[in-house]
C-alpha cells in the first residue's frame, strides 16, 4: 500500500503503530479572492517518482498508486510483475475499485478545453478519466486475463473489490487476484463538495488530531489519498507454490441501506446485516472475533450508526473486541480505504497488534466500544479472527472476516 504515513506497507504500518499521523493543512490558492485552506492526508511518497516517467504521464494520479501498490503486492508474493504472462493469465484476474476515479483528470482536461480549445485536450483524456483506468492499468501489469473489473461502491468500493475477489476464487472463475482500491482526488473540487455537505473536520487549529473517530469531538472527516492492492488465491494454489500466507479472508458481507443516498440507515441496521453475512460466510460466532477494524471516518452520524450496528451483531461480546480505526492517521481515501484497512486488518492479526486510535481523547458516551488507544495493543494468542468493515455513500455497506493461519 501507498498512504499518508508511507510509500509501503512496512513503513505504513510501523508509523500506524507507532502514533504517526499524516494529515496537515494543504492551502489551494484561488484565481480571485483568498485561498481555501483544508486539511488533508496527502501521500508520503509521491507515485511520480515511483514509476517510470513514462508510465506516470499515461496515467491518472489514481491508477499511478494503484500501479505501485500492485507492485508491491506482487513482489510480496513472490509472483514479480507480469506473473501471468509466464504462469498462464487465463487463471488470474483484477478487481481494483475506486471511488471518485480520475477526478483530477477530467478537471484538468476540462481546464485545457475551456482555456486552449480542442488541441490541447490530450489523446488519452478518455482512457484516463474512465473509473475502471486504474483496474486496467493493473491488469495490463499482471497480464490478467480471467477478468478485470473496477467496481464503484463509493467509500465502500475497496472492500468490495476484496470481496469479489473472494467470489471469483470460490466460483472456480481463477486461482488468484489481484485486488484493492485507490484514490487521489485532494482537488479543490471534491474538498468544497464535502465541506459543504458539512462532512469535513473543522479542526485546523491542530491538523493532526483532526480526524477523532468515535471521540465524543469529532466533526467531520480528513480526505486522504492512496492505494491497497493483496493479491488473494484459493489455498490449493498457494500451497502448491509454497507462497508466503499473511492471512484468509474467510468471509464477505455485502448489503445495501436503500435508505438515503448520503446517509445511513438509522441504527446501522444495514451495516449490521452486512457484519452479520460475513460471520454467516465465514462460519464465525459473533463471540470468535477478537478485532474489530471499523470504517469509523470521524462523522458525528456514521461513527455512532456503526458503532449501534456493532451493538446489534455483537451484544455484550464486544466489551471483549479491540475496535481500531486507521482514518485517524491515514485520513479517508474513500475508494481505497476498504482495500488499505483490510491490510492492516491482515497485519494486525498477523502480528498480534492492534493499532491505536492516536486522536482519541474522550470516547462518545454513546457509543461504548473498546476503542484502542493511546498506544497499540496486543491480541491474544490461538486463532484469531478480525473483521473489517466499510461503507459508502449510496447505502453500501461491507464487511469482511480476516483470520490467522494457526
């Protein structure tokens, strides 16, 4: 992964883990009148200087960190790029969703119309703004050829790309997929769009205690940006090659609210029954899982409609789960939050560590969750089971159940 604390996924989850924060002020400035001034987790390391000059310039900011977020994940895995191309591509495939896609590219290409007419709009508008450019993008890098797809789900679109991978694998449609989300639309655009849905944090006066999931002052969320890629396959195929195992995925849930198109269902009842399904696909008892990943994007509604919906599921069994939030560091990046946080999710329960929630002062009276916090704890040992959860303007809600390999 490529986020605000870091260019990979080592460097990400020791900051994550060690308190760091990557939020700040970012000042646009303004053809007439002041600058806006917003607060922002922009990337640490930006994809440009990743990728080759050549490959960054026929591609959007998103797919650039979806590219380099594949790559990691494909060198993780011992399959190095392009593994298809020598491993048979009829048996690998891509699911990469997004959430606003190539915002930045549509803007600027619009830009080049209004203020240079039709030459100086390039070649490679079209490709570029198209919300599955990133998913081609890294088909073309494995060589899938089973499938690529970009689903588009919101907040909630990283999480389903995860999930469908997981479908494609037990359908028999192919052995591994290379799958997440990304994001990269810190543009003035998107940020006054939020902040006038009044969805932003107001906190400017200390940035990087800003984004304060399920603390009792939290305001709004931090827009980030970024990319998660895992590359998933069935266990026969793993073993087969003697991979590397993080972790299983175990089980998805997938519901939507069908109540308002940017607002949850009262009670969390839809995110409830998508939890629900996960345990149900996972063959888990709500009482097995020990972590609890939330999307938690430091709203006043959405941290407290999640928080009732993990009441219903769990009951007096979650006095007894670790409930971290990662936004609070990394900010939202929307269509790849799903993707990045089912790594941590992954990591987490890899190494027994259940990251911190850095912002959190006073936790909300009505929320009762065993929020993690102010340093990591530690998960017990045996089997673990961990569940991560994501949801989406539209009504999208996600759940996934990630679980230890002894």
């Amino acid at each position: 992964m490529t986020t605000a604390l870091g260019g990979d996924v080592r460097t990400t989850w020791r900051a994550l883990l060690a308190g760091g924060c990557g939020v700040r002020r970012i000042d646009f400035g303004a053809p007439e009148g002041p600058a806006q001034v917003y607060l922002a987790a922009p990337a640490a390391v930006d994809p440009g200087t990743v990728l080759s000059a050549a490959k960054a310039s026929h591609c959007d900011r998103s797919a650039q960190f979806a590219l380099v977020a594949a790559s990691e994940a494909l060198r993780d895995a011992g399959l190095g790029e392009e593994p298809a191309r020598t491993e048979g591509g009829s048996r690998f495939a891509v699911v990469v969703g997004v959430g606003l896609g190539g915002l930045t590219s549509i803007l600027e290409q619009n830009r080049r119309l209004e203020t240079g007419g039709v030459g100086r709009v390039s070649p490679r508008a079209i490709p570029v703004m198209l919300p599955n450019h990133s998913a081609a993008e890294v088909g073309l890098l494995v060589g899938a050829r089973a499938g690529v797809h970009a689903p588009v789900s919101a907040c909630a679109s990283g999480a389903e790309a995860v999930a469908q991978a997981l479908d494609m694998i037990r359908q028999g449609r192919a052995d591994v997929v290379v799958a997440g989300g990304t994001e990269a639309a810190l543009h003035p655009l998107a940020l006054a769009g939020f902040a006038r849905l009044r969805a932003l944090s107001r906190h400017y006066d200390d940035p990087q205690r800003a984004s304060r999931p399920f603390d009792e002052a939290r305001d709004g969320f931090v827009m980030g940006e970024g990319a998660g890629i895992l590359v998933l396959e069935s266990v026969e195929h793993a073993a087969a090659r003697g991979a590397r195992v993080h972790g299983r995925l175990t089980g998805a849930g997938i519901t939507n609210d069908s109540h308002h198109v940017a607002q949850p269902a009262p009670g969390g009842t839809g995110c409830a029954a998508a939890v629900s399904a996960a345990l149900r696909d996972a063959g888990l008892l709500p009482e097995e899982i020990q972590h609890i990943n939330a999307h938690a994007t430091s709203t006043p509604v959405g941290d407290l409609t999640e928080a009732q919906a993990l009441h219903q599921v769990f009951g007096d069994a979650l006095k007894n789960v670790a409930v971290s939030a990662p936004k609070a560091a990394l900010g939202h990046t929307l269509g790849a939050a799903g993707a990045i946080e089912a790594i941590t999710t992954v990591l987490a329960v890899k190494e027994r560590t259940a990251p911190p929630v850095r912002s959190l002062d006073r936790l909300d009276p009505d929320i009762d969750l065993n929020v993690v916090g102010p340093g990591p704890e530690p998960l017990p040992s045996g089997p673990l089971a961990a569940l991560s959860t994501s949801v989406g303007f539209g009504g999208h809600n996600v759940a996934l159940v990630l679980t230890s390999t002894s």
